[in-house]
C-alpha cells in the first residue's frame, strides 16, 4: 500500500471561471476555414477543442470539437465532419502539432472536392477565444484516499482544471490527479494509468467527476465507513 | 424583494454558490456601476434587477443607474434598434442632437458616481454616449449590447460604433453578434431567474385558473408566445402558423402575450396589426399585459403544451429559456440566441417559417411522449447553462479579465 511521503506537498484544490471572447476572425468557407486556422492563436484552438466542456452544451454532444461540428452542420460535409472528429487533441504535445493537424485534414478535403464548401452567412464560423481565471479553493488533500472527499465536493470548473486544463498547463501534458499521485511513495503506477484510460471527450464534466470518484473509491477498496 | 444567493443553492447547486463566493473575494469592495435606460419592462432591467443586489451581496459595492429622456429620445433609441438589427431606418441630425444632449444631461446628474467606478456597464444603445462626457473617468467601461448586431443597417452601426469603440470592452450575447472593434468583446449569454416570480414553481390550481381567467377552455391544446408585440418577433407568422396547424387539430388554441416595454414606441401599431390578422377567431387571445404580470406569465408558460418564439431577429429569447425551465419543448425561430438555446430536435425544434411552425406544433401534439421527453430535456439543459447563478460568474470573470486585458490566464492569490 502506497503512503505519503512526507515533505511532499498535499494536493491544492483550485477551481477556475471561464469566459469566451471573439477573435473577430471568421469563415464562411473551408478555405477561410483554413487560412485562419494557419493564423489565430494557439489559444483559440484550445477553446475550441476544450472550451466546449464549459460552455452551453447539450450532454450528447455529436462531435468533440467545433471545428467537425460547423463542419457537418454549416458545410453539410459529413467527410469533413468524421475526420476533423477523429483528431485528439491528447495526442499533441503541443497545440502547434494540433493545428498542423488540423490544416493537413482541411487541405486533404480541399484537394478532394471539386467546389469550395460554403456557409450560409448567418452560419460561419467564428473563432473564440478565452479568458480563465484561477483561483484557490483552499482545501487541501493530504492523502490520495482523501481524493474521492475532495473530488465530491468540486465544482465542473473545478474539475475541468485539474483534469482538462493541466494537460496544457503541465510540462508533462498530463492532468493534475495523476501529477500528483506520481509524487507519493510508489507513485501509484495502476491507479495512474487507470486515469490515463479515461476519455473526457464525451462525457460531461460531472460524468467525469463521477468517473474519477468511482476509480479512485475502487483502488482504495470502496467507500470509507 | 430581494433573494439571499443562498436560496439559490437548492436549485442551482451549494458548490455553485461556494464557486461564485471564491471568484467575487478579491473583488470586494470595487465600485460597479450599470447603467440602462429603464428599470421595468424588457429583458435587460428584469436581469439587473438581479445582478446588481447579488454583485452587492457577494460584497462589491455595485448600483444600477438609469438615464431618461423624453419621446424623441426613445423614438431615436427605438431606430436605433431597428438599425442594429438590421432594418433601414433614418436618422435625421435633428434627433441624433436630441440623442447626444439626452446623454449629456444624464451625464451630468450621473457623473460623480460614473467618474469614480471602477468599472461601468453601460448596456445597450441609449446610453451609449455616456462615455465620451466623462473624461475623467477612472474606472474601465465597458458597452454591454444586448442586440442581435449582427448584420446592422450600416449607417447605424457606423454612427454608433465610433462611440463604441472608445469603450475599454464590449460583452455580446453571441458570437455572430461581435463586430469589428478595437477592444476585447467578450461573450456573455443571457440567463433566467428560477426562483422569480415568472420561473417559481405554481400550485396546480393557479396554473388551471389562469386558463379560466382568459376564457380558455382547459381541456383543449394550448400552444403560446410571450413577447412584446414586436415585428421581429413576427406574431402575425404565429397566427398563420396556428392556422395552418389548426387544420388537423381543430380544437387548438393560440395566447399570445405580450406587454410594453416603456422605451418602446412602436408597440402600438404592431398591436393592431396582430389584431386585425387574428380577425374574431375567439380561439386567438391576445393579451396586453402589465409589465409587473409575471406570476400570470409564469401560469401561462406552465398552462401551455406548447411554447413558440418565432422570431425572425432575435438578441437572445429570455422567453425560451423561461418556458423550457418549465419543461415545455419550445419551436422557435432559426435565428440569433434561439440556435443556442434550443437544440433542434432535443429540446425543441428550430423553424424558418410559419410552415416550419405549423409542422412541428402537429407533430408534438400528436406525439405526447416526445413532447415530455423534450421537454425534460429542455429543463435539465436550462438548468446546467442558463440560470443567473452563471451569468453572475462571467460578469465576476470579466471584471477580473478588463483588469488584465492583456492576459488570457489570470492566477488570483
């Protein structure tokens, strides 16, 4: 059984607010699509990969990022649609490689089709970009088995912090939860890689929050009386 | 009356209100100024009437302030909205000079407080030009516009956006509304008050009588609109589609209810038109109702099977969200701030015409089942997106954000 090391510091629970921005560029067709792709901030990427999560959604969302959504619904090209889906931003260790990505998909489709994809006008598409703001809940988590307490009581923003947000934020792309559990004693490799399986792409913050309670309860052999 | 954000913990959530606690603490204290052009009537003064005691409450020192003018001023106020939302209009020198003299006067009544916020939100057109009489303003301003601007009459927008401009940030509702401007624009989507008059739970038998207090006969469909009678909201396109739809359910009935913002001139006319298209169909009622009616509108939004808004512009719709918190699927019009709140054939269905209207209203009512999933739907996606708990925390997010305008990540201590 795993223990806490002493001298290693206890998990800081944060919680955050986001807000989205327009970048006042747009496009009405895949080739726009594409020319601004090539110049908005990596930023922006980011909140349309991500940002998603806190923004008005529907919990069935039909594809995991913004760009194969407009895709399907304003461009009416299913293709696209697919293939823009299937890109996952984990992959990436950085959001450089992500838009690279992104403009090979687009420039495939452009090569393929025989007319440029339109929009109507009232349905472009609009780059967001946003704004975060952190701050510190100040409660601590001493011991990994206090994680399923902590992680009750977290907001969706909070979650979305530690396990969304610190895949950008760390130098090691990973989130904050497994960060942290590598720092303790044995470094909880199993429970560790448990976390790594857990795609948050289709699950709502809360079902995420759910998930990690679930995990971590389990490896700590169930709820404590 | 003004509710304790606690109360709100029992709908919205406790960690939501902890949340919205932690993200105002190092604002304590910072002087917060709204500034509009009428404190009853219109979404706009029923979201302040809110915001401003919470921002209090949370321990900043907020207020909300109001300009007035007189009937040249709105009849100007009023182009101007049509303006922005893209109808030709005039603006003659004669009232645009009424206009900049309105705002001057009530820039000099306002300008010790205005001059000494730390941050202003001057929403919407009338007020705009507050700004450039208050030069020696301290705190950031920022233009709060809550109109579908998203393909304006350019004429307007080019006389007021260099007014705009000199704001240190805008807030629009949506993204297709964010114009061309030299300034962060950040997006804030309205929201609704669950625990207010119009959205509070009704006992049963309120709900039934106020279909007996407009002569409706409770055991027939009732489908409804609530907006001011506007043609942007095109409530005559609602009476052709009930006409339509009443030809395979005969025994449909159709309110459409609506009341007057004060700063609004054209209502009048808009009025009659409706009523001569509902011409003496006794199943068509049309209800002018005061501006304070909002326990009769919460009585009407729960009496109905149905609820439409089938605008043809639209900033926002608070009326949607309103209806699908009371689990109504609502059909409202592919346009503005409706595409976010309606998820087409999830919570509702989005329609281009008076057809599109009739289609679904048939389809619904012959499909009860649907009806009540979407409409579980509906409340469960109002719920998670567009309570006022969330508004309030972009409007604390923002403040935070015009302090650092360079910043896209900003750690508090």
């Amino acid at each position: 059984m795993s223990a806490t090391t002493s001298g290693i510091l206890p998990f800081a629970v944060k919680d955050c607010a986001l807000i989205a921005l327009a970048t006042g560029r747009c496009a009405q067709n895949l080739r726009e699509l594409r020319d601004a792709l090539e110049a908005v901030q990596p930023s922006s990427l980011y909140h349309h990969f991500w940002g998603g999560l806190l923004r008005p959604r529907f919990d069935e969302p039909e594809f995991n990022n913004d760009f194969a959504a407009w895709a399907r619904h304003a461009l009416h090209d299913w293709v696209l649609a697919e293939r823009l889906a299937v890109i996952d931003p984990t992959e990436f260790q950085e959001l450089e490689g992500l838009r690279r990505e992104l403009v090979e998909v687009i420039e495939e489709r452009l090569d393929e089709r025989e007319l440029i994809p339109w929009s109507k006008p009232d349905q472009q598409f609009h780059f967001l970009d946003s704004l975060i703001v952190v701050f510190d809940t100040h409660r601590r988590v001493e011991h990994p088995r206090e994680l399923v307490e902590a992680l009750a009581g977290m907001t969706r923003s909070s979650v979305f912090y530690h396990f969304i947000d610190a895949r950008r934020r760390r130098p090691d792309g990973i989130d904050d939860f497994r960060g942290w559990l590598r720092e303790q004693g044995d470094g909880y490799p199993e429970l560790c890689e448990q976390l790594a399986t857990m795609d948050p792409f289709f699950s709502s913050l809360a079902e995420t929050r759910q998930r990690l309670l679930e995990l971590i309860e389990d490896h700590f052999g169930g709820p404590r009386l | 009356m003004t509710i304790s954000l606690d109360r709100y913990a029992e709908v919205a959530g406790e960690d939501v209100i902890e949340h919205l606690r932690q993200l105002a603490a190092p604002l304590r204290g910072r002087r917060v100024v709204h500034v509009n052009s009428t404190r009853k009537g219109g979404g706009v003064a029923e979201i302040l009437d809110k915001l401003v005691p919470f921002m209090n409450e949370l321990g900043l020192d907020a207020s909300w302030e109001i300009i007035s003018g007189d009937e040249s001023f709105y009849e100007l106020t009023k182009r101007f909205h049509n303006g922005l939302q893209g109808n030709m209009v005039e603006l003659s020198p004669a009232l645009l000079q009424v206009y900049e003299e309105t705002n001057a006067r009530n820039a000099e009544a306002l300008r010790d407080t205005l001059q000494e916020a730390d941050v202003v939100f001057v929403h919407d057109p009338q007020p705009a030009l507050l700004l450039r009489q208050v030069p020696e303003r301290q705190g950031k301003w920022v233009w709060r516009c809550h109109i579908d601007v998203s393909r304006p009459f350019r004429p307007v927008w080019k006389y007021l956006r260099e007014h705009v401009s000199a704001y240190d940030a805008s807030v629009f509702s949506l993204a297709d509304f964010a114009q061309r401007l030299p300034h962060p624009q950040y997006l804030i989507s309205p929201s609704i008050d669950p625990l207010s008059e119009k959205n509070i739970p009704l006992p049963a038998d309120e709900v039934a009588g106020v279909r007996e207090q407009f002569g409706l006969d409770p055991d027939r469909e009732l489908i409804l609109q609530v907006s001011r009678f506007d043609r942007f909201k095109d409530p005559v396109g609602v009476i052709h589609a009930y006409r339509l739809a009443r030809r395979s359910i005969p025994t449909l009935q159709l309110v459409l209810a609506g009341g007057e913002a004060t700063d609004d001139p054209e209502g009048a006319a808009v009025l009659e038109e409706v009523r001569q298209a509902a011409a003496e169909d006794r199943d068509i009622k049309i209800l002018l109702l005061p501006a304070d009616a909002h326990r009769t509108i919460n009585a009407l939004q729960r009496s109905a099977d149905l609820v439409l808004q089938k605008s043809v512009r639209e900033g926002f719709g608070l009326t949607v969200t309103e209806a699908m918190w009371k689990g109504k699927p609502v059909i409202g019009g592919n346009t503005g701030g409706i595409r976010l709140q309606i998820v087409n054939h999830h919570t509702g269905f989005l329609v281009d015409s008076p057809e599109g209207a009739a289609l679904r209203i048939r389809y619904l009512l012959s499909h009860r089942h649907k009806l009540e999933e979407m409409g579980e739907k509906a409340q469960a996606f109002v719920h998670d997106n567009f309570l006022l708990t969330r508004h309030l925390v972009e409007y604390l997010t923002l403040i935070h954000g015009v302090a650092s305008p360079e910043d896209n990540r900003i750690e508090l201590g």
